[in-house]
C-alpha cells in the first residue's frame, strides 16, 4: 500500500524549479534571417546550433510577424 503524505506536500518539497533556456529576441532575429538565407528547411541544423529542439524553432517561424515588429519597435525606442 502506498504511503499517506500530507495534502500540503505536494511531493516536490526537496525538488526545484526548472529553469527555463529561453531565446533572446535578437536570437530570434538571427534565427529567422537564417530562414530567410537558407530558404527554409533547416529546422534541424539550427535547432543544433542554439541547443534547442525542431519545435522550438517552428514556434519562432509561427511568430515570426510579431517577433520582427517588437523587435523593430524595441530598436526604434532605444535608438531615441
């Protein structure tokens, strides 16, 4: 029979948080004017290059409008 634990611990008392690797925007960038160079398909190749998996570089080509506009805004604010 399994052991009664309290409701309170959830069974991660001793376990932390795992940290999350995320991409910088200018990262982003760079990754989808590779894109635009190598016209497509290398998913594989530049996942390898930031450590990163296939989907998490199709998820920044399926946000590439909003990536480019924050970004372009982002440079328009600093450069003031």
């Amino acid at each position: 029979m399994a052991p009664i634990r309290n409701r309170g611990d959830a069974g991660n008392a001793s376990k932390h948080k795992r940290s999350r690797d995320v991409l910088f925007i200018s990262e982003k960038v760079k990754i989808l004017e590779m894109m635009e160079i190598g016209g497509g398909g290398m998913y594989a190749g530049i996942a390898r290059l930031y450590c990163k998996n296939e989907f998490s570089i199709c998820e920044v080509m399926k946000k590439k409008e909003n990536i480019s506009l924050f970004y372009h805004l982002f440079r328009i604010k600093l450069k003031r």
